[in-house]
C-alpha cells in the first residue's frame, strides 16, 4: 500500500514543483510597466465647461487585501464637453435703448449666455429750415432721424442781427422801382391842402362880413 500511494504522491510534487516553476516565470517575464489594464471606467464626469476623470487599475499588481485599493492605478481627463446653445433670442438695440440677447445650454439650463447690445444712437439727416430768422423773430430748423422716422430734432435759429436786415432791406432798395416822382405828387397833395385852406377861410370871412353888414342895417 505505501509503494503504490508514494508514486502518485510524487507525481503530484513534481507536477506542482513544475508549475511553480512556470508561474514566476509568467509573472516576472513582464517588463516593468507592461501592466494588464482594466476598462476605462468614470470617476466623474465630465461638464460643459470641467473636465472629468476616469481610472483603470492593473489587475497583475493586483489589491491590498485590507483596503481593497488596487496597487496600480492610472487617471486620465475626460474633456469637457462643451455647451450646445440654442437659438439667439432677446431684442433688438435701438437708437437711445440697449437691446440684449440670450441662448440657453441645451446640456444645462442654468447656463445662459447673455449679452447687452448697445444702443445704436440717432442717424441724423441734414437739418431743414423751417422758418428763416428775422430781426425780431427766432427761426427754427428740423432734422429727421434715418433709423426712426419719428424721431424728430426741432433747433432754434438766432434772430438775424439788425446790420444783416439793413443790408437785406438795402438791396431791396438797390432793385429799380418807379421813378422819383413821389416829391411832386406830394407838393400836389400840399397844395391841395392850402387851397381847400383858402377856399374855407374865405367862406367864413365872406359870411362874416355879410352877418356884420345885416346887423349894421
Ligand atoms: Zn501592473
Ligand atoms: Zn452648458
Ligand atoms: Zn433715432
């Protein structure tokens, strides 16, 4: 009984001695570095903005047997993503009011994307006088908005000075008109005057001296 268990007791060790043997010689074959990886898995992930991570462990270095923290593990970034905006909305500037506009994050909507457009001022035409200035009298003028019809500018215009009048009145005067017969047709009125003068006068005498002669008879 002892001869025949002692031969495969034998065999066993032999096969067992061979495959310790071959195991280190598996294991140590690996040049230091060529690791047997897990699977890429997430730690976290990644935002629109952040960056995320994830971790892969080597399963040949194997765990700690307390912790059960693998021995080798490797982390790398997962890029972020990026927002994925929708359509601009919001509205448009005017010529004294800002206008805004807005898109939301498809990914997050507490990511909006906001953006303040400036007025665009007025785009004044030419001004129009509407009333010339005298001497007496302000003028005024008008000039019209490009962007928005009513938009209106009204400006005054400095009275004239009385020299630029004169001036004005004087060559009116320059421009030939009847000729100068105006003096004679007044000494015609004049004379006029004296004879109806004279021919009243005389009445009152005449009647007078008649009244003067009825009382004397
Ligand atoms: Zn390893
Ligand atoms: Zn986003
Ligand atoms: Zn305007």
């Amino acid at each position: 009984m002892k001869r025949i268990l002692c031969k495969p007791s034998v065999l066993v060790l032999v096969i067992a001695a061979l495959i310790l043997m071959m195991m280190p010689a598996t294991a140590l074959a690996r040049p230091n570095g060529n690791h047997n990886w897990s699977p890429w898995t997430e730690v976290f992930a990644p935002s629109c903005e952040v960056d995320g991570e994830e971790s892969r462990h080597c399963y040949s270095c194997g765990q700690d047997r307390r912790t059960g923290q693998w021995n080798t593990v490797e982390t790398q970034a997962i890029p972020a993503i990026g927002h994925a905006w929708g359509e601009w909305g919001g509205t448009e500037p005017t010529c004294e009011d800002d206008g805004y506009r807005e898109r939301l994050c498809g990914n997050n909507e507490a990511h909006l994307d906001h953006e303040v457009l400036p007025a665009l001022g007025h785009l004044w035409g030419e001004w129009v006088v509407t009333k010339e200035p005298t001497v007496d009298e302000k003028g005024e003028r008008v000039r019209v908005c490009d962007r928005d019809e009513t938009h209106i500018e009204f400006d005054e215009i400095d009275k004239l000075e009385p020299e630029e009048e004169e001036e004005e009145e004087a060559e009116k005067k320059k421009e030939p008109v009847s000729p100068v017969t105006p003096k004679t047709g007044d000494a015609t009125k004049l004379m006029g005057a004296f004879a109806s003068v004279f021919v009243a006068l005389s009445f009152v005498t005449t009647g007078f001296l008649a009244r003067r002669k009825k009382n004397k008879s």
